[in-house]
C-alpha cells in the first residue's frame, strides 16, 4: 500500500493520474469554503457596514486569485508539490527543505489545532465521551483518509462539502430568519470600526497559507483552464458566499463569535456543521504537511520516505497533541510562523513566470534526466527574509500582500542583475555520469565541451572535447557567444559541458548559456576532468582545434 498511495510525492504526477477538474475543484472549494471563511466574514461585519465588508472581500478575493491562479498554473504544468518545485524555482535543494519544514510545522500544526476544536465541539454535544476521546477519533479518521491520498481525499470532499453547505445553510437561516435582509444589509456595523486596510488583510491572510500549497492540489489538474475555473469558482464563492453570511450573522447578533451561534443555535446540526467543515480542509492539512516532510528528509538526509509514513507519524502526533489538549498552546506560535509563508509564493512567480531560468531545468526533469542544483540560492532566500521583515515592520496596507510583492520585486531585481552581469549562471543543468558519457562519446553521438581556460585545456582534456573557457565568470556567456557558434555550429547536437571538478562552476555558466542561446540538448558532466582521470580513462593534450597553431592531439594513458 505504501507505493501505490505514495501519490508522486518527490516526482511529476503523471498524465495517466490526472483528474476531473471537478474532482480537485471539490476539493480546492472545500478548503475555502470553510469556518474560518466565516470568522473573517463575523469580524468583517462587526467593525464595518455591509457594502464597506464586501469591497474588502473583493480586494482580497482578486489578489488571492491572483497568486493562486499563478501557482496553480505552475503546478499543473510540472506535476510537482510545492517544496519539490521551490528545489528548482528559485529556493536550491537546501532551500527547498527549508520551505517544507515550514508548510510541515505549520500545517501539521494547524490539523492539531483543529482537531482539538472537533473534539471540544462533539464532547459538548454530549459528554458521555471525553474530549481526548473524540480528538482520536477525529485525528485517526482524518490520518486514514490522508494515508490513502488524493482519491480518497477527493471522495470525502463530495461527501463533506456538500453536507456542510447544507447544514451551515440551514443553521444561517435559522439564525437570520427574525431579521429583515434589507435591515441587515443598511445596519450600521455593531463593533468598533475596522480599517480597509486591516479588513483586507483579514481577508487575503486568512488563506494565503492555503494559495502557497495550490501546486500541492494542481499538480493532479489536468489542463490550467481547469485551474483557473477552480481557484476563480472556490474563491469568490468561498470568499463571497461564506465571507458574507458571516457579515450578515455579525449584524444580526451584533457579535463576531458567528461559529458559537451557528454551533449552538441548532444543537446536533450545529456540531455536524463543525464536524463536516474541520474535516473537509483537516486531511489537506496533513496531506499537505506530509509532502513538506517528504522533501526535507529527501534533502537533508538522502533518504527517501514513504509519504504514507510520514503521514502516519504526523497524524499520530498531531492527534496525541490534540488529545492531550496541548495543541491549542501552540496556535500563537503557528500564527507567527504563518508570516514566512507569504514570500515564498512571491519568489516562486517571480522565478518561473519572469525569470524563467528554471524552465529548461524542469523539462529535463520531465525528460527523466537527472539535474544539477545548488544546494542554497542566496537571492531567495534574502528576498523571503526582505519579505518577512516588510511585514513585520510595517504594518500600511495589507501586510500579507506586501510581502508577497517585496519578496517578488527583490528576487526578479537580483535575478535581473544576475543575468546582467552573467546570463548563463542559472545553477541547474542535467546531469550525465562518467560511464554514460564515455559509451556517448566512444559511439560518436555526443559532442564534448571543456569549459576550463585555453591554457588548462592545453595541458590536459577529454579526447576530442573542443574548449569554450568558462573562466573567470563574468566572461563566461561572452566566451560562449563568441566561442559557441564556431565549435558547436550544429544547435540540435547533444553537448555534455564538464570542468575540473564538482566545486567547479564553468561549466554551470557555460551550459547554462548555451541553453539561452538555444542549443536543445545540454548536460553536465559534473564530476568533471579529475573524475575521468581517476576511472583511468585516457585524455588529450594540446590547444583546442581553432587555435592557431595546433600540434596533433596526444594520448595520455592514466593506469587503473
């Protein structure tokens, strides 16, 4: 079971696992279309008027869409999770782990926090079974639905949203029947009065965690038309429809606790509205929190993991923590951790809709090459720390969303400085190994670039490797326009660029811009020259081929 609910967590879904539009739409709506949908609603109408609440709504809903849309759309077209697309789309390997450990902290976190809160509401319906009672029931019911994956996460979304749609609405109409719609609407709001600012913030903040792991979900879309009319459907029907019963709710009972009036103006109803909306978005909690983990151990430990597993551990965690009645305790913590979260999504649509430097990177992966990465990319990481202290620091408009566009102004600004001062270094190139290259050039099919400077070519290189000098590397995409077209004239030739060593960063920029220049099939060998030696296999001496003057090429045996 393991393998086959292990839902590609460190790989492309494949096209024969897409879905329906509407079976991940279902999902995606039931996320939104939460109690927490309600709450912003009851705090957006106890501190504003009706109409004020749903240009708030409105502002939040479009820039949500936006960055959700983007996501989405990197998610269905590279069929990865959100960690595992972070390793190539700006963030490196480490910094990829770096933003797992957080979507697992933080929605480990959360699916605790709100099974707790299942548990507190189904005891209060009748106390003949504890609280830490039902916090296992929930929390193992949710673990075994997030173990089998995304189909059976998909079924339980036909079942619980729906219900939970029913129920709620029925427990509003209960609790608005005595009011005048027409009243409610024109009443002034009951609460101190809240800012557009700090009410659009409530809105866009309360599910940018949530827009972060779109690509999670999308990557089982199959079209982005699908996911353009999921995010846009859930959204503004989650926002609007859900956001404002809560504004209304608030103006009726002049209060913001609209989930203690929903929950306990109907009795069993009520709690069934409380179960069905915790366990309609907790198993993406955890489903979402186990793929951050997934890649973190992958990276940090070169171990790779059953997601089943790792569900399993969280869940049985997440669930004692809420059993145990500790859970609660570590809400302030998540909130504030939640701050880190808007960035990274900032950098992302930066890297892979601006920039694009991963673009080629990915397509090898979807080719089945291996790819080399750098462990760190410092421009990610300093633009997600820009974007987080932004946040913190200042506190005009909307919070949230300026440190979306801080993190993705000063990412695009490094990248664009980094291509000015040398368009080839990227940091990512496909990978061949020393035996593959070797059978690749004994059957002539493969053309050999070194990327070490003129003299260090002279004095020792792979037979037949023609030179493009890589050094130093602010000349490299120089030496390659110059250099490119007369050793590699032919650009759908397959071209393996290698160096010294694996420290060595030639051929990364060499590569890197021969790629730019659009040559269709490059890849590094990174090991380099002294691996080559060290296997025992021969090399050539003297200058490359368009030197002026070239001695014959001279064979140097290295024994085994």
């Amino acid at each position: 079971m393991s393998e086959r609910h292990d839902d590609y967590s460190l790989t492309r879904v494949p096209d024969a696992a897409r879905r329906s539009w509407p079976s991940v739409a279902v999902q995606r709506f039931g996320q939104v279309s939460s109690f927490q949908q309600f709450i912003v609603g009851a705090l957006l109408g106890y501190g504003m008027t009706f109409w004020n609440a749903v240009l708030a709504i409105t502002i939040g809903s479009v820039l949500l869409e936006v960055i959700t849309v983007l996501l989405g759309i990197a998610g269905v077209r590279e069929g990865l999770s959100t960690s595992v697309l972070a390793r190539w789309a700006g963030f490196g390997r480490k910094g990829s782990a770096l933003v797992g450990l957080l979507v697992a902290i933080s929605l480990a976190g959360w699916f605790g926090v709100q099974n707790g809160v299942f548990a507190h509401g189904m005891h209060a319906l009748g106390g003949a079974v504890p609280e830490w009672g039902w916090a296992l029931v929930g929390g193992l019911a949710i673990t075994v639905i997030t173990v089998y994956g995304f189909r059976l996460m998909a079924w339980t979304a036909y079942l619980t949203v729906p219900a939970f749609l029913v129920l709620a609405g029925y427990s509003v109409l209960d609790a608005l029947h005595t009011h005048s719609l027409a009243a409610l609407i024109s009443a002034p709001p009951p609460g101190p009065p809240l800012s557009l600012g700090a009410a659009t913030t409530l809105v866009s903040g309360a599910f940018i965690l949530g827009a972060l792991m779109t690509p999670d979900m999308t990557r089982f879309n199959r079209t982005r038309g699908d996911v353009v009319k999921q995010t846009v459907l859930s959204v503004t029907l989650g926002e609007y429809l859900i956001g404002l019963i809560g504004v209304l709710l608030a103006h009726a009972a002049a209060t913001s606790d609209v989930v203690g009036i929903v929950t306990s103006s109907s009795g069993l109803l009520g709690t069934l509205v409380l179960a069905t909306a915790i366990l309609k978005i907790n198993d993406w909690n955890l489903y979402s929190s186990s793929l951050g983990l997934v890649n973190v151990v992958d990276v940090l430990f070169d171990r790779k993991v059953s997601r089943v597993r790792v569900v399993l551990v969280l869940g049985v965690i997440g669930t004692a923590a809420s059993a145990l009645g500790i859970a609660d305790d570590f809400a302030g913590f998540l909130t504030a951790v939640g701050v880190l979260a808007p960035p990274v999504a900032g950098v992302l649509i930066a890297e892979y809709f601006v920039l694009r430097r991963c673009r080629p990177v990915l397509d090898a992966v979807r080719r089945g090459q291996a790819v080399a990465g750098r462990d760190w990319e410092q421009a990610a990481l300093v633009s997600w720390a820009l974007g987080t202290a932004f946040a913190v620091v200042f506190d005009f408009g909307i919070p949230t969303i300026n440190s979306v566009v801080v993190a993705f102004v000063s990412h695009l600004a490094a990248g664009l400085l980094a291509r000015r001062r040398n368009p080839g270094g990227t940091g990512m190139l496909p990978l061949i190994g020393r035996e593959e290259l070797k059978t690749a050039m004994d059957e002539g099919t493969v053309i050999v670039v070194d990327t070490m400077p003129v003299d260090y070519y002279a004095r020792e290189h792979l037979p037949g490797a023609r030179n493009i000098p890589g050094f130093p590397y602010e000349q490299a995409a120089r030496f390659t326009d110059e250099h490119a077209p007369r050793v590699v004239p032919d650009k759908t030739a397959a071209i393996v660029v290698y160096c010294a060593n694996t420290p060595c960063r030639n051929s990364e920029f060499v590569g890197a811009r021969l790629l730019e220049l659009g040559y269709a099939d490059v890849r590094k060998y990174r090991e380099g020259i002294e691996d080559w030696v060290e296997a025992g296999h021969p090399t050539e001496t003297g200058p490359a081929p368009e030197a002026p003057a070239r001695p014959a090429p001279v064979p140097v045996n290295h024994p085994e």
